[in-house]
C-alpha cells in the first residue's frame, strides 16, 4: 500500500509542478505580447509624427 501511495504522490506532485510552469510560460507570453504591442503602436506615433513635419 506505501508504494501505491508514494506512485500516487508523486503523480499529484508532479501534476502540479506542471501546471504551476503551464501559469508560469502563459504568463510570460501574455507580458511578451504586451511588450510588443506597445513597442510597435510607440514605433508607428514615432513614425507618423516625422512624417508629418515633411
């Protein structure tokens, strides 16, 4: 029954080890697309105000 139970622990461990690092990886995507998104709409501002004083 101790091995039935330490397979079982160890199952449950490591199920939420993964969906600790699944919250972990969605998260950072979800900051990197922010990053990005902002980085790209400062570039077009920057972009069509020089071209407005031409």
């Amino acid at each position: 029954m101790m091995a039935l139970d330490s397979m079982i622990l160890t199952v449950v461990f490591s199920a939420v080890f993964v969906y600790v690092l699944y919250g972990v990886i969605r998260a950072a995507v979800r900051d990197g697309i922010l990053q990005a998104d902002e980085r790209r709409q400062k570039t077009s501002v920057e972009v069509n105000s020089s071209g407005d004083g031409t």
